[in-house]
C-alpha cells in the first residue's frame, strides 16, 4: 500500500525545484527590466534633446537675426 508521504515527498520536492527555477528567472526578469528602464530613459532623454534642438532651429529660421 502507498502511504501518503510516498505521493506526497515526491511532489514537494518538484515543487521546490520549480520555485528554485522560478525565484532564478525573477532574479533575471528583475535585472533585464533595469536595464530596460536605463536604455529607456536614455531614449526619452535622447528625444527630449531631438525636439529642444527641433524646436530651436525651427526659431532660428523664424527669427535669424536673434542667432546671427
């Protein structure tokens, strides 16, 4: 006859094994969205200066005596 420990054990340590992976893979998942968030807001940061510089030389054109 089976016991239940004998079903049970079995599973429990499957189950330790996957949250092993699982805590693994949000350890990873964590590290790669900080990176994400870095190359993001160099982008935005990026962006922000494109439409300064838009922005500015648009003026320039409307108003050239105040850049000469």
């Amino acid at each position: 006859m089976v016991t239940l420990s004998q079903v049970v054990a079995p599973k429990k340590k499957a189950l330790e094994a996957a949250l092993m992976v699982l805590d693994d893979q949000m350890a990873k998942l964590r590290q790669k969205r900080a990176e994400l968030k870095e190359v993001t807001d160099k982008l935005d940061a990026l962006n922000d200066d494109l439409d300064n510089k838009q922005t500015e030389k648009q003026v320039s054109r409307q108003f050239p005596s105040i850049y000469c």
